[in-house]
C-alpha cells in the first residue's frame, strides 16, 4: 500500500521506548508458561535410554541455560496482536521452540557444523553421540506435529505450513545449501539459503496469527514480517562474527552486515505497523521483540527480558 | 470378542489363494498410481544442491530398486475395506512411505547401522554424506506433515497421530533402544525396541481407515493388525539373517524365529476377520498382502507383486 493514497490516519511509529515498556508485563505474564509447557513437551516413554531424555530437557534448556525464547514469545505476541487469546497459541508457540531446537541440534553434528558447544555447555551429540542425537531431533520434530496437529480446527493446515517451512524448500533446503557451500553460484540458492533462517521465523509469527483464525491477509503479511526478522537477526548475528574476526585480525573484511540489518528491521517494523486489523498493543509488543531479537544498541541488555 | 459367543455366522477363512486372487488386480490398479506421486511427492526447489535432488529418487527407489511398497497399499486396502474410496487414501500411502524412506535413510547412516548399501545400491549418505542424508531425510518427514495436513477434515488428526507414531514412543524411541542396546535389559525396553518396526505398520493401516472417516473402534482393530503384522515382518526378516548365519556356521544358534513370525500373523489375521464393518473384499486384499510381506513358503515370490 502507498502511504500517500491511504485516507486513513498513520499511526505515529511508537518508538523503542514505548515498545520495550509493553513488552515486560508480557513476558512476565507468559513466558513462564512457554517454559512450563517445553519442560512437558517432551515426556519420555519407559523403557528409553536415560541419558537421552537428560539430553532432552537440556538441548531445550529446561536444564541449563535457556534460549532467548523470541520465537515462541512472537507467535503469542501475533496472536494476541490479531485478537486473538496468546494462550490458545501455546501449542504452536511450544512447537516453533521444538523445531527450532531440532534445527540446532542437527546444525551442531560432526557431519554439519561440527560444534562441541552450545550455549556454553556439551552440544547434544557430545553427549549421546551422533546417533542420538539425530533421534532426539526427530523426536522434537515428531512432537512438533503432534502439537500442532491437535489444534481444534486449524491443526492440519497448520501441520502442512510446518512442514512446508522444515522441508526442502525451507529449513532443510536452506542447511543444505549451506553444508554444500552452493549459495556462492546464485541467486536462486542464495534465496533458497537464508530460508535457513527465515522459514522459521515466518512460521512462528504467522501460525500465531492463524491459530486463533486470523484472516489470510493479515497472516501473509505477517508471514513476510518474521521473514524480514529472521533475515535482520541472521544479519546481527553476522554483524557479531564480523566484529569478533576484526577484533582478531581476520575474517573477510569489508564492511559490516549491522547496517544492512538494521535498514532490513526498520522496513520490516514499517510494513508490519501498516498491516489492518492488528491491535496497537499487539503491534507493540511485536516491535519490542522485534527489536530486542536483532539485538540493537538501544537495547543493550541484548537477548535478555527480564 | 469371544467366538463362541458370537451370534454372528463365522466367515470362512479364505484362504492363501483365494487372497492372492484378490490382491492381483487391486496392485494392478493402485501400484501405478502410488508409484506415480512417490514421483511427484518431492519437487526440487529452484538452487537446491542438484546431487540431493538424485538422492532422494533414488532413495525412493522413483529411480533404482523400489520398495516393495507394502505398507502404501495396506494403507489404500484399509482404505477400501472400511467402505471408503482407496484414492482419498493416497496422500496417506505416500507419506508412510515417506516416513518409512526416512526411516532408512537414518539407519543406514554411520552412527546407526552404518550400512554402505540399501537395495543393491549406494545408501544415501554414501551418494551424499551423512549431513546430506540427514537433511533428506528430514525433507521426507516434512513432506509428509505437508501430505497429512492438508487431508481435508481429518488432516489435523492424521498429523497428530503420524507424529506419535515416528516420535519417542514410536519408530524414534525404537531405534534409540535399538542404538545403546539397552533391549536386553527389560520388558518395558524391548517393548520400545520392537516399536521402530511397528509403529509404522500399524499407522499405515489405521491411517487408511481414519482418513476415509472409519469409526474409532474400526480404526482401533485395524491399528492392532498393523502392529502385529510388523512384528511378524520383523520376524521373520529375524528368520531370514537367522538361516544366512546358520548356513554360514555363525550366529546365535537356538531355532529360527519363522515359527513365532507365522504365529504372530495368523493371530493377525483371525482377529482382523473379526473386526466389525470390514467389506470381504478388502479382508482378502489386507490378507493377501499381509502373507506376502511376511514372506511365507506359499508365496515364493516373496515380497514381489507382479
């Protein structure tokens, strides 16, 4: 939509300030709940291996030190910002966190990034091994479907969304370009590569929406709001290496991706603020997320809420 | 249901032959078409690494060796025996054999069974790495959320269920038993263990029902006769490695389990005959291709339909 042809009023963008002043009360509110559901997602069966539900509860960071927890907190923030109740988005929330979680476990594995850590702790297959670790991310994988699948109504759209945003065209496709180092020959599979990242994020914030039935439109628009977040945290997240190697002396030099992600989140937050139908609250309180998730100086307590 | 005191007449077991008869023209019909959207089930996304495009035809056997695709047409006999039309069926057919591809290609990795060849062929990850075969194989789990989600009415349900059967309690938590040999320990272990097997097979037969709207009870028999056809399967697959190392002068010894696999399948099928509200056609066909898949003497050709 052209901002000169709309005749209705624009709002005033809110501003930092006034987003990360919504954002506490929610967080206090409902990220206890996210945490209290991941620590349920995943009850193991008798009979397994002992050590693979240890290493459950802490790739989750039920154990250990959490994750940021911005996915799941978006996808209530999206439903609530639709008119929605965020606690009927829970499931998807538990979901995304689960997905994601499988993401990093499979990322860490001698045959992908082969990273000992994560989080400052063993990574899952320095713990079980390769091979389990591929099991417990299939089974994070399988409980995402299981969530998301038993939503009333929505729950097989919603599973085939998931799946469209895991799969080859997505997450997987995107890792793969990754491993195989292909995304230098083009565009197509440098497109295709940053949906490494962005798939996800795209889900989370539109399936929060679509939860609590959220019309399309407004679920599309959404859709391309956690696509552009996704894009400007993997580009802060860049700008972080970038800063590490030029402190070190090495890496490729140049300039650093900070700008470029910070012009990615500002047109992100503008598109989203013009979507119809989201609540001034919601439209805040995805801001603040937004904001905090790619980590700008404004807020220099960084991936922390509390 | 106790047969004595059924008022019921009994039906006739019909018989290996008759139930050969049977299966003859519904393969004929069917097999093309499953073969045909196994074809189609996972387009190539534009910038994907071409290599990973060649392996999962191959590993869908859509190039190469097929599978002997059991479990898909189970699926549609299901379909048909509860009264609904197998083609409704279809999309469930594929993402079992989806789900049962991934199965393999995740086995035959170096951190599980670390085989070099499926089917006459290079495995997966011989073709393109153990991070290229994972990320495959999580493709193929993706499809099929998308698959089972988009069912109309009962997609939702059909994912939730899909996602139990390949997770913790199901094919994952098998295989994690199978992995750290913790069967031999107890009950409840070895219970898991022979869920890498069938769970799977008692999703495929019961997923056919559900999603042409067969009630619950229905659904429950055909889950069982499922279950217990996979672990006749597995036994006497345990039958044929039992005779290879016998011939060989290796292996455990002690008797073969074709004897438990030929029990287990006829409690099978005398409880599946007695199931409410099954067309006999479609007995005879799940018949059929239950005794070919456990491979018995009076069907040499073994797992071979045409």
């Amino acid at each position: 939509m052209n901002p000169a042809l709309s005749l209705a009023p624009r709002p005033t963008p809110p501003g930092p300030d006034r987003a990360a002043e919504a954002l506490a009360p929610f967080v206090r509110r409902h990220l206890p709940g996210v945490e209290a559901a991941l620590a349920a997602a995943l009850p193991s069966p008798v009979g397994l291996p002992p050590t693979l539900d240890a290493a459950t509860r802490e790739a989750l960071g039920v154990e250990g030190r959490p994750g940021s927890r911005w996915r799941p907190l978006l996808t209530l923030a999206a439903a609530q910002a639709t008119g929605g109740d965020p606690l009927a988005a829970l499931p998807v929330a538990v979901a995304v966190e689960l997905t994601h979680t499988a993401s990093l476990v499979l990322d860490d594995l001698p045959s992908m990034d082969d990273a000992d850590q994560r989080r400052g702790r063993s990574s899952t297959h320095r713990q079980v091994g390769p091979g389990g670790a591929i099991l417990l991310a299939v089974s994070l994988l399988a409980r995402s479907a299981e969530l998301l699948g038993a939503l009333p109504a929505r729950g097989g759209r919603l599973s085939a969304e998931w799946g469209e945003a895991f799969g080859l065209s997505g997450m997987a496709g995107g890792q793969a370009v990754d491993l195989t180092g292909t995304f230098a020959g083009g565009g197509a599979a440098r497109r295709l590569h940053r949906r490494k990242t962005t798939a996800l994020s795209a889900f989370a914030v539109r399936a929060g929406a679509v939860a609590v039935g959220a019309p399309e439109p407004v679920a599309l628009g959404l859709s391309r709001f956690g696509r552009d977040l996704g894009w400007a945290y993997q580009l802060a997240d860049d700008a972080e290496d970038w800063k590490e190697d030029a402190r070190l002396g090495r890496g490729p030099g140049g300039r650093s991706p900070r700008r470029q992600s910070l012009r990615v989140l500002e047109g992100a937050l503008r598109r989203m603020r013009e979507l119809p139908g989201l609540s001034a609250q919601g439209v805040l309180l995805m801001e603040a997320l937004a904001r905090q998730t790619a980590g700008f100086p404004q807020n220099p307590g960084g991936r922390k809420w509390a």
